[in-house]
C-alpha cells in the first residue's frame, strides 16, 4: 500500500485542493472533506458499505467531484499501538481504491476518534438512533480535523 508520511502531506496541504477523510467500517464508511485552505473538515456523508466495487465508485465519485488530492483514513490501532482487528479492512479498501484511482493516502492513528465523538454527542443530549446515523462521519471529521490541524502546525 504506498502510503505517504507527514512530511509529504505538508506541501500537499499547501496546492488549494481538498482533502478527504475516511472512518471505515464493516457497515459503513463516515465521510469528511477539507476546504481548499486546508483549515475546516466538514461532515459529508455515510456510505452505506454493499460491495467492495460500489465503496470505492461512491469513493472516487466524491474524489472527482471534490477534486480531492488527499485521503487522510483513520487507522485502527489498538492502546498497545498494535494494528487493530480492523486494519484488514481498512488496508483492503485502501488498496483497492489506490488500484483504480491513483491518490496519495496518508494513515492517522483514530484511537479514541469515536469514543471522543460519541461523548460529544452524548453531551448534546442526541438520541442514540441520530447518535448511529451521524457517529461515523463525524469520526471521519475529527480524524481530518487532526490532520488539518497538524499541517497547520507545520506550515513555514
């Protein structure tokens, strides 16, 4: 899976573009998009996970219509920093995705990403059938948002 570092993501933060933001799971894959600054990650969407070709043309779809230049996913490592049970599955979109459409991605350890956005989402008093609808694209925004933030920090 060829997978950029930090130091390639800065100059990449830097072109005017967007960047993407992916929490994927088994049923669903939460969805974020940078603005072209760099500064604000945004909600988009839930997809729905049916096949594995489907995922990624509804993937590319927002890439084209975005004109993303960056996948910021999350990764999921365990507290111990091993790779998570998830990881398989995680690294099996992404190089499906890289295979059809060729985009730097860069992997950011969402431990914790959704405990954080469930308790605030919790905090806000949200029903738990809303909290399930919204907990994954959030997730997704949170983990780019930590990204924007770090390129922000290492800018000039």
């Amino acid at each position: 899976m060829p997978l950029i570092t930090q130091q390639d993501l800065v100059p990449i933060s830097q072109t005017k573009t967007r960047a993407m933001g992916l929490d994927i799971g088994n049923k669903t894959i939460g969805v974020a998009v940078s603005d072209q600054t760099w500064m604000i990650a945004s909600a988009h969407s839930l997809i729905k996970r049916q096949n594995l070709s489907a995922d990624i043309a509804a993937l590319i779809k927002i890439i084209k219509e975005y004109k993303v230049s960056c996948i910021v996913s999350g990764w999921p490592v365990n507290m111990n920093g091993t790779e998570g049970a998830q990881a398989q599955v995680v690294k099996k979109l992404i190089d499906t995705l890289l295979q059809q459409h060729d985009i730097p991605v860069f992997l950011w350890d969402e431990r914790l990403s959704t405990v954080a956005v469930t308790r605030t989402l919790l905090e806000a008093d949200m029903s738990r059938k809303r909290r399930s609808e919204v907990v994954d694209k959030m997730a997704a925004t949170f983990i780019l948002q930590g990204v924007l933030d770090l390129c922000r920090m290492h800018k000039g």
